[in-house]
C-alpha cells in the first residue's frame, strides 16, 4: 500500500522541483538541507512530508524519463 498525501503538500513539493530543476536529487537529508533555507515557519512534520514528497517525485520523474528513453519516445525538456 502507498502512503496518501495531501494536496497541498503534493502541489508545494512539485511547484518546488519544477521551479528549481536539476537542484533537487534522490537524497532525502540533503533535500531537507536545501529547503530548510527556504521554507522558514514551517513545523518539522510539514518539512519533512515536503521533502519526501519531493524525493519521491524526482525518482519519478527520473524513472519515468527512462522508461520514455528506453521506448525511444522520449520528449525534449
């Protein structure tokens, strides 16, 4: 079973990775370094779903940009 999140907490983390391509990577603590720069006032449960939302939708995202390259159908970003 998956873990369901809320809304608003998936539409922050991925707002975050498309406005800041390429910074964030798979590694869920220096994730959680580069945001706590940015996200001042936000309680450490709330830092911590965002971050691992947005660890988890960059492995998406990967693994899905190499499914497409392995089909060959693959779009330019």
């Amino acid at each position: 079973m998956g873990s369901i999140r809320q809304t608003n907490i998936k539409r922050i983390a991925q707002d975050l990775v498309e406005t800041n391509q390429g910074l964030f990577t798979v590694d869920f603590n220096r994730n959680r370094e580069l945001l706590k720069g940015s996200m001042e006032g936000v309680s450490k449960r709330t830092m911590n779903l965002i971050t691992g939302y947005v660890t988890r939708y960059v492995l998406k995202k990967q693994s899905r940009l190499k499914k497409e390259i392995e089909q060959g159908t693959a779009t330019a970003e």
